[in-house]
C-alpha cells in the first residue's frame, strides 16, 4: 500500500509543480505584453504629445502676449491692434510647426490611445485644426473674410489629457517594472467618438 501512496505523491507534486510554472509564466507574459503596450504608450505617443502641446504654449503665450485677443472681435472676424498678415503668418507657422505634428501623431497611433475609445481632447484638436488648415488654404486663394475657427483650440483639456495620461502611464510602468512611484493623479477615461467616427472625415463637421 505504501509503494503505491509514494508514487502518487510524486505524481501530485509533479503536477502541482507543473501548474504553478505554466500560471507563472503565463503572468509573466502576460505582463510583458502589458509593459511593452504602456512603454509604447509612453515613448511613441504621450511623451512627445507632451513635448509638442508645451512648445505651442509657449509659442501661443508669446504671441498673445504682444497681441492681446481680448481687443479682438471674433464675431465679425476683425482683428484689433494686431496686422491680419501677422496672424496669418503666426497660424501658418502654428499649424505647420506644432499643430500638424500633433495632429499626424494622433492619427497614426490610435492604437495607444489611454483609456477606451477617443479622448474628447483630441476630438476637440481635430475639429480645430481642421477647421484652420481649411482657413489657411482660402488665404492662400487671396480670401481672408474670414480669420478665426470656430472650434476653439481646446488647450486645457488637451494638457490635461496629455499630462494625466503620461503620468498614469508612468505609474504603471513603474509598478510593473517593480518599482512603485507616488499616486500622482488619475486621467480622465472620458471617450465617446469611436477612431473611425474621428478619422473618417478629413474636414470639420
């Protein structure tokens, strides 16, 4: 009886051993899959967001700082204290230096979006940017009656979309990697318009 209890138990032991190494490896594959996907969050989308979103802040403060918007008429597309040729060549040199980059980075890594679905900041952006790129084409025509989108450049949400996302992303990747950082802040998951809704157009409703 005895000389078949001890195989038995073996087997078990086996067994047992067997499981525990196939859940493990399949936790840390699991995981390397998740840390790959977060890294390439980082790297790929919101870090050079990031980047980007704080040069057109500084860029956008400088202007309106010499140019105040408040002495401007948006309603009847007059500009006040400030030539129609400078602000055109400032959206000009906006769209072309910061707005496009961020708008093709958007674009092409939907798949890295945090959260579900599209960021309500970046369906803002898009409906923005269009909108000026459509502007800046009829100023090249010669048809400038019109200087303003109507889609304001949604700054606060898109900073805080960005800056909340990347910090999450970091938060995680440092607890995945082992190392625990600091609960700094949660992002928004507030996403509604599915990629293709956003993407399908190529000009603002």
């Amino acid at each position: 009886m005895g000389k078949v209890i001890v195989p038995a138990m073996a087997l078990a032991v086996t067994i047992g051993l067997a499981v525990w190494k196939y859940r493990y490896e399949l936790r840390q594959k699991q995981r390397d899959i998740r840390l790959a996907h977060i890294t390439a969050q980082i790297n790929e989308l919101y870090a050079p967001l990031d980047a980007l979103v704080e040069v057109s802040k500084v860029t956008r403060d400088l202007f309106f700082d010499k140019n105040p918007p408040e002495l401007w008429n948006r309603k009847d597309q007059e500009i006040i204290g400030t030539p129609k040729e400078a602000w055109i060549a400032w959206i000009r040199r906006q769209l072309g230096e910061t707005a496009q980059p961020i708008y093709d980075l958007i674009k092409a890594k939907r798949y890295l979006y945090f959260g579900d679905g599209i960021p309500e900041a970046f369906v803002a952006f898009n409906k923005h940017f269009l909108q000026y790129r459509e502007l800046l084409s009829k100023w090249e025509q010669g048809d400038t009656s019109e200087l303003f989108s109507t889609v304001e450049y949604p700054e606060f949400l898109l900073r805080t979309h960005v800056k909340e996302s990347l910090s999450a992303l970091l938060e995680m990747q440092h607890n995945l990697l082992g190392n625990p950082i600091e609960r700094r802040t949660e992002a928004s998951t507030k996403q509604e318009t599915s990629a293709e809704t956003l993407w399908d157009t190529e000009s603002p409703p």
